[in-house]
C-alpha cells in the first residue's frame, strides 16, 4: 500500500539546488524533499509520500493520522520499519502535546 504519512520537518537544507528535509515520524526520521512544499519551515508538519513532502497539514492532524495509522499496523510498512522496532509515543516524540 502506498499512503502518504504525516511528519515533521527537523531540518531543512539545500542539496545540489534542491530543498531537503528531515522529517521526523514519531521517532523515525528520513530524508524528504521539498520541492513540492517549498513554504515548509522547521516545526512544520507535511504529508510524504515516496520521499516527497506534497503538501502541508496542521499539527492536529497530523498527530491523529499517525495514532490512527499506528493502531492500523500500517506505520511500520509505509516508513519501511521492521515490526519488532517500537516506535515512540507521537505525542512526546512529536513534541507536542497529545490531543
């Protein structure tokens, strides 16, 4: 299946002319462009699908969507996270408070 899962941005720094992020998912972290999302700032949250940040949510939003997807199964096959690494609470992790 391919979603597109919400995440944090870290960090942003420029890669040969191309805008990257690190994008944090409630403890996992990967690499994300942001060539799609070019108003994206650090503390933002964005939606990734295949390495690319393709539009932005509010944090809420984004929060829940992990939780739901988290209760699905479904985190660990989107990020690519084998099933016997916990990942954290998106709440403390997000650093935000959870809803």
């Amino acid at each position: 299946m391919c979603l597109g899962v919400p995440g944090k941005v870290l960090d942003i720094r420029d890669e040969r002319g191309t805008q990257m992020a690190t994008v944090d998912f409630g403890g996992v972290t990967k690499d994300v462009c942001l060539a799609y999302t070019p108003e994206a700032q650090v503390g933002d949250y964005t939606l990734i699908h295949a390495g690319f940040a393709i539009t932005m949510v509010d944090e809420e939003s984004a929060l829940k969507t992990l939780e739901l997807f988290e209760e699905l199964g479904l985190l660990e096959e989107e990020l690519g996270i084998p099933s016997d690494v916990a990942i954290v609470d998106r709440g403390t992790a997000a650093g935000g408070a959870r809803p």
